[in-house]
C-alpha cells in the first residue's frame, strides 16, 4: 500500500479498501469543478432577471458551493461537488418572482424554509417515506419536465423563440447578431459534446464570451481579478423575510424546492455510489444519508447568504471518470470554487447570449429521463404528460407538478388502484386543490 493512499484512508475511511491516489482524486476534483463552473457565471445572471444583485449573487454562490462541498467530502466522504442547482435557479427566477410575482427576498426565504425541511427529513426516516412516496414515473416527468422548462428559457433568452401574437410563439430573427452568436454558442457545445468532452459547456461558453468580444457583440472586461463582492445585499435576507412565507402560494414553491432539491442529490447519489461501488443490493447508497444530510445543511447556508438550493451535480461523474473515489476529491473541488471568488469581474461579460446555449443543452440533458417512463399505460402516461408539457407552457415548475400529481391521483383512482396510491400523494394533491382554488 503506497503513501498516498495510506494518506487518503486516514482522511477518508470510508473507503478503506480502494486502492486510491491523491494526485488522481485532484485531477479528479478539477475535472469536476471545470464541468461545474459555467454554474458561477450561469447562475448570478438567471437571478439577476429576478432583481437580484449579481455580484453578491456570485459571491454567494461560489461560498455556498465552496463550503457545500467541503461538507460532502469532509463529512459524508462523497466525491460529489455541489452548487445551487440550475433547475431550481429557473423556478425561483423564472416561475416564482416572475410569474408569481413573489420578491425575491421572501422567495429566498422559501429556499431557506425547504432547505430546513431537507434537513428534518434527512436527520429522521421521512425521507424513505418521501422516497416512497412519489410514484417513479412522476420522478422522470418532473426531471424531464424541468428540462424542457430550461431549454424553453434558454431558447428564449437567445431570441429563437419569440412571442407571437397569431401563434403566442415563433421563430425569431435568425439574422440578429445577437441570436447568431447563441446560435454559434450553442453549435460549438453540442459538438464538443458529441466529441465526448467532459467540459463541454464551460468552453463553449468560452469560446461564445471570445467570439463575441471579437466581433463588438460583448465589452472586454475593465480587469479579470478583483477583491471578493460583498454578500451584505443578499446575507441573512432569508431570515429577516421568513414571516413572509406561511401562506398557500409559497407552500407550494417551498415543496417544489424540496421536492427538486431532494430527488436532484438523491439521483446524483445513486449515479454516482454505483460508479464507486458503494450502491448495496437494497439499492440503497453506504454514506447515502450524510451525503443527504450535506446537501441540506448546503441549501440553509447558501439561503442564508443569498443564493438557491445548494444541490449535488451530475457533472460530479465527470470527476469519477477521472478516477475519483473518496471526498478528497470534493475537498479540491470546494478550494477552487473559494479561489473563484477572486474572478468576478469577469460576470460582465456573460450575457444572456452565453448563457442561453447552456440552458438549452442542460435542458436537453435533462429530457434523457422521459424514455424511463410507462407510457403504455394511461394513468402514468397522462398524468406524466401532463407534468412535462404544462410546465414550459404555464411557466411554472410547481403548477405543472401539481397537475401532474392530481391527475395521477384522479386516474389512479378511477382505474380502481386506489389503495396503490400512497397517503402522501393524498395528502399533496389536497394541497395543490387548496393552492388553485386560493391562487
């Protein structure tokens, strides 16, 4: 047994007997941040739209995907990297102050009222019921339909798709330089996906930022690095607005984060504990429950400082592929998200036409999940429509999970499978009555 990996057991038990290496879990952990770190730039630019700072917005983000992923690897050992979650980013811009007409300081409440709520369901067995709980089918429609939601942004964003007064949608002006420069954005990532790059959407985002400074579409930046922003705008504005939340709309956009922010770290768990060998025959992940519980307490501190639900990435498995194997690997991740504090200026230069190419491939990413559906069977196929489609059309995560899960309960029940649906989903769908009635 060499001395590297001597080193890594001692820090990271949980796995003792894999045969580890620190120089691999630190290419491991950079390959990770780099899938990770359009996530920076991507995120304080979607929360802008909602009115919020984005200086202090990336300030926030970076620490609470810092100290996120210090907490995964430290604690739960888990070579996950976190970061507020781009889906979540959407709802709460896009779906909760905007078509909600919700502040966005009492929206960050809602994060910090879900994030505690995680972290109640993590300490104690709700979780498994949870688990349980939402049929399998509506788990792939929400993630699908949080896809298309994404990519209908994105699209947006870039000017391909406009409104229309005959049609409510068309298709924009594909001659604007603008759109061409989203267009190339979006070319360019789609390529180097299909070469198999692991950083794909970083580089395309890149070489978008280059060839728009190059042709006049873009400012170069005044300086590259500067001083960390203040937080002082967004800090500690989810506790002094948390009074706010305790009224039937925000019920629902506080079990949406739940909702989101769970099955997101839960489905990364899997993904990831299978490739490491840490996925038991009850299909259940060893460390499962710290890494869950490292999430929750992600979300709390990244509300507190003024940005969403901190969740696990899927890029995370870029790094696996690399050949990371403990929460070493998420200790590099979290330093180099600390050294990006340092690089803010460079927020001017991200625009809504580098960002959309991102959304819409993230989105695609996501869709992945529809072929996991049961779509030869009426009740799960309809209600699971339902979910996917209503929520691009009504701009609204949360109100396309609430149809969704009612039709399901509706059909269920008049297919005579009353006694298969779970007392939870009851108990949500008479919520959501409660919600549309009252909304």
């Amino acid at each position: 047994m060499n001395q590297d990996a001597t080193f890594m057991q001692k820090l990271f038990p949980i796995l003792t007997n894999k045969d580890v290496n620190k120089r691999t879990e630190m290419m491991a952990g950079l390959t990770t941040f780099l899938t990770m770190a359009y996530a920076l730039f991507l995120i304080p630019s979607v929360l802008g739209d909602a009115g919020m700072p984005e200086k202090s917005v990336f300030a926030a983000t970076a620490l609470a995907a810092a100290i996120g992923t210090f907490i995964m690897g430290i604690f739960a050992k888990f070579p996950m990297g976190l970061a507020p979650g781009i889906g979540l980013n959407a709802f709460f811009t896009y779906s909760v102050c905007i078509g909600m007409d919700i502040p966005w300081q009492t929206a960050l409440s809602g994060v910090l009222a879900s994030g505690i709520i995680f972290l109640i369901v993590s300490i104690t067995g709700i979780r498994e019921i949870v688990i349980k709980a939402i049929p399998t089918n509506l788990k792939f429609a929400v993630s699908a339909g949080i896809g298309l939601f994404i990519a209908f942004i994105g699209l947006k964003n870039a000017g391909i798709v406009v409104a229309n007064e005959s049609t409510f949608v068309g298709l924009g002006d594909l001659t604007n330089p603008t759109v061409l420069l989203s267009v190339f954005g979006l070319i360019v990532i789609a390529i180097l996906m299909v070469r198999g790059s692991n950083i794909a959407i970083f580089i395309g985002m890149v070489a978008t930022v280059i060839v728009g400074m190059i042709f006049g579409l873009i400012n170069f930046p005044d300086k590259i690095i500067s001083m960390p922003p203040s937080i002082a705008p967004t800090f500690g504005v989810a506790i002094k607005n948390i009074g706010n939340i305790f009224n039937p709309q925000m019920i629902l956009v506080i079990f949406t984060f739940l909702f989101m922010d769970f099955f997101d770290t839960a489905g990364t768990m899997v993904a990831v504990g299978s490739k490491i060998g840490l996925l038991k025959n009850d299909g259940s992940i060893e460390g499962g429950s710290k890494a869950l519980l490292s999430d929750s307490v992600a979300t709390c501190i990244g509300a507190i400082f003024g940005t969403t639900n901190t969740t696990s990435y899927v890029e995370s498995l870029s790094g696996v592929a690399v050949g990371a194997k403990t929460g070493f690997s998420s200790v590099v991740v979290g330093i180099l998200f600390l050294i990006s504090l340092f690089f803010s200026p460079l927020l001017t230069v991200i625009t809504s036409a580098v960002t959309a190419p991102a959304l819409i491939i993230v989105g695609s990413l996501m869709c992945s999940s529809l072929k996991e559906i049961e779509w030869d069977k009426p009740e799960v196929s309809i209600s699971s429509f339902l979910t996917v489609i209503l929520m691009p059309l009504t701009y609204s995560i949360g109100e396309g999970i609430a149809c969704g899960f009612l039709a399901y309960v509706v059909l269920m029940s008049f297919k005579g499978k009353v006694k298969k649906v779970h007392p939870v989903m009851y108990v949500l769908s008479g919520l959501f009555i409660i919600y549309f009635a009252v909304r």
